[in-house]
C-alpha cells in the first residue's frame, strides 16, 4: 500500500454540506452506493485515502481503496491527468513471499474500453537511489480483461514490461498471451521494438490482440 499512498489529496467541498450535483464537480462514488460532490483540480495525482469535512465541517472523514468505488468527472472536457474516470481496481503484484494471485487496490484512470476488456492508467511514486528525498512518479498502464476483475501492468513507468501478463495468464488466457508474444517479442527486434513504440504511444491498441477460447 505504501507505493501509492502519496500525498494525500484534501477535496474542497463547495460548502460545509454535502450538495446535490453540480456540473462543474466530480462526484465520489462509495461502496455502499453513496455519492459525494466534490471540487477537485484537475492537476491532481489522483491516489487514496480521500480526505474532506464532513457535513458539520469539524470532522474531517478519510476514505480509502476499501470505501470508495470511483471518481467521475461530470463536465466532458474536464479531466483528472487526462482520464474523465477514476475506478478502483484490483491490480495484479504477484510476489514470491504473498503468491502469483496477490493483488493491490489501487485507483486507476479510465484509458478505453470494448467488448474486450479495458486500459487504465496509473501513478505510482519511486524513488532512485539511496536518496529516499527524491521522488520520481511512474506511469503504469494495465489492462482488465473481459470478464476478469483484476488489472494486470503491461507498462511500467514507460516501459514495455509482460512479465505479469506471461506469468499468469499464461493458463487461463493462453490465446491472448500467444498473441501478445507473437506480436511484440517473437520476430525480428526492429519489428518486434516497433510494435513496442506503438503500444507505449497507444496503449489501447493492445486490446485488438485479445483472442477469448
């Protein structure tokens, strides 16, 4: 949890109280269904937990991956780091000591979608070096597939990575993983480093590989 906790994020109600929807607000959608409006800048790194007043406006209310479902903007043309939606997901972080099955919830931004499955983006600090005061935020891509619930990294701060996609789904979705190694590791590099380029410019275009038994 602690590579996403950054900064935490203070929302700034339009007043004391809770008001009905607005156009120019986001809306918090919570696990049971409740729905909070909200200002929020859309330079914001969107990351958990979420902390605002309450409606007396001395209690200040924390929400977390475990009570918030999603953030939507209601205006189109706003955006939070280019995403109208922010949902929280399930993210596949497979690890020796926790098993190939452990998951994350983290908050992820809307990419694309179709009858193949989804593409979310993500923001996650690191940091470099011995120098823990130097904070470096990675873009992370991923993508849900059709009628899973966990989101697996194909792009990691930048960088084509499948290591997850292989590992896992290798069994379970074995035609998606062929084609996606056909396309973008088997070959010759040049054509092979070409399709990486494309997919790190238009990450939605890996959803055209998904083959379903």
């Amino acid at each position: 949890m602690k590579n996403f906790l950054l900064t935490i994020i203070t929302l700034l109600i339009y007043t004391q109280g809770v008001k009905a929807v607005t156009d120019d607000q986001f809306v918090v959608t919570l696990s049971d269904g409740q729905k909070i409006s909200v200002s929020l800048p859309n330079n914001t790194i969107p990351e958990l937990p979420l902390t605002f007043p309450d409606a007396t406006g001395k209690t200040t209310l924390k929400y977390d991956v475990n009570n918030i479902t999603s953030i939507e903007l209601v205006k189109p043309q706003a955006a939070i780091q280019g995403c109208h939606r922010w949902e929280v997901c399930k993210v596949a972080t497979p690890s020796i000591i926790l098993g190939l099955k452990n998951t994350e919830k983290r908050l992820l931004g809307l990419v694309s979608e179709n009858a193949n499955g989804k593409i979310y983006k993500w923001i996650l600090s690191q940091h470099h070096g011995d120098n823990i005061s130097e904070t470096h935020y990675g873009l992370w891509y991923g993508i849900l597939l059709s009628g899973s619930d966990v989101v697996y990294p194909f792009i990691q701060d930048s960088k084509v990575w499948f290591r997850d996609i292989n590992m896992i789904l290798g069994k379970s979705n074995s035609n998606f993983v062929q084609a996606v190694n056909d396309y973008y590791i088997k070959g010759k590099k040049k054509i092979t480093d070409e399709h990486k380029e494309e997919l790190k410019q238009h990450p939605a275009s890996i959803l055209d590989l998904l083959y379903h038994k």
